[in-house]
C-alpha cells in the first residue's frame, strides 16, 4: 500500500490565495497521469466544492472521497463522503482492495492525514507565482518531518515537480 499528498503549489507554499482562488494552476496532465496510477483520491470538502464548481468533478476510473464532518449532506451518487478518522478510513480503503490511495488537500485534509503517519510520498508542483499569503500546504501542521527527494522533473510552463519520501524515525537511525 502506498498513501502519497499531491498538490499544487506556489513557490512560496501555497495552494490556493486568500480567497481560495486556484486559477494560477496549469499542471493538469501531470495530475491526471498521477490520478491514473492511483484507485483512490482523497479530498477535503472545501477542495471538492471548489471542483464542483469548476466542473472537474468526479474524477472518472477513481473511486472519490470527500472528508467532511457533515457526510449526511451530501449526494452519495457522484462520491463517497466520510466523516472517518483518517486511519478507519485507510483501513477501510486497503480492505476493499485499494492499495495506491492519493490525498489532494486541502491544506486541513493534507496535515490531518501527515499527522497520523499514514503518508509515503509528497509530490508538489511548484508553480512558478509568490502568493504572499493563502492557503498553506498544510494548515496547522505541528510536525517536524523529515523527507528524501526522490526525484524532479520539469513540467511544462516553468512548473517543477518534486516527488518525496516521508523518512520515519527508526530509517534515519
């Protein structure tokens, strides 16, 4: 089983302004190629209602979950939403067979699950744009973590990616 947080990202550190605005984001096919290699995508709810609303939603051949603390509100027929704590909910998903499951933030969806140690890989595109100020890659996080860079590659328009892995303590011993 591999867990791994993708997103895009400003080369300051974050992935959407202060009004949640993603417009400066064209990385597109290098998130569809890494969605292909995955059977699940996990998002929090604020990231899903801003794809509904751009009309990138749902995601086709993948199975779509939406984090939520209100799942009861939502239209079961086009994701499954979920209130789970992210290791029920990674439990659940290797369960039914899901062994490569990809967490596209927000910010909140993306440190709870770093937090729980259930993460093997970050990748992020950094975008060449300095936002000043947003949404952070990872809100709230209270978490030194050690990461490997395990390779980058040039995308187009300036964009670079970088793919890492989560070091845990007892590998750097």
């Amino acid at each position: 089983m591999k867990v791994c947080i993708y997103n895009a990202i400003s080369i300051d550190g974050f992935i959407a302004d202060e009004q949640g605005d993603t417009s400066w984001v064209n990385d597109v096919k290098a998130y569809e190629k890494e969605l292909s290699k995955n059977s699940v995508v996990i998002y929090g709810r604020v990231t899903y209602e801003d794809l509904v609303a751009l009309e990138q939603f749902p995601f086709e051949n993948i199975k779509n979950v939406i984090l939520t603390s209100k799942p009861k509100d939502f239209d079961y027929r086009v994701a499954e939403f979920t209130d789970l704590k992210p290791e029920i909910l990674i439990k659940q998903l290797v369960f039914q067979g899901h062994e490569n499951i990809l967490i596209a933030g927000g910010g909140l969806t993306n440190s709870t699950f770093l937090e729980t140690d259930l993460v093997d890989e970050i990748i992020v595109d950094i975008h060449p744009i300095i936002l000043s100020s947003g949404v952070k890659l990872f809100d709230d996080l209270e978490l030194k973590v050690n990461l490997e860079l395990l390779k980058t590659k040039k995308l187009n328009d300036g964009i670079v990616q970088h793919r890492y892995k989560i070091v845990r303590e007892e590998e750097s011993k």
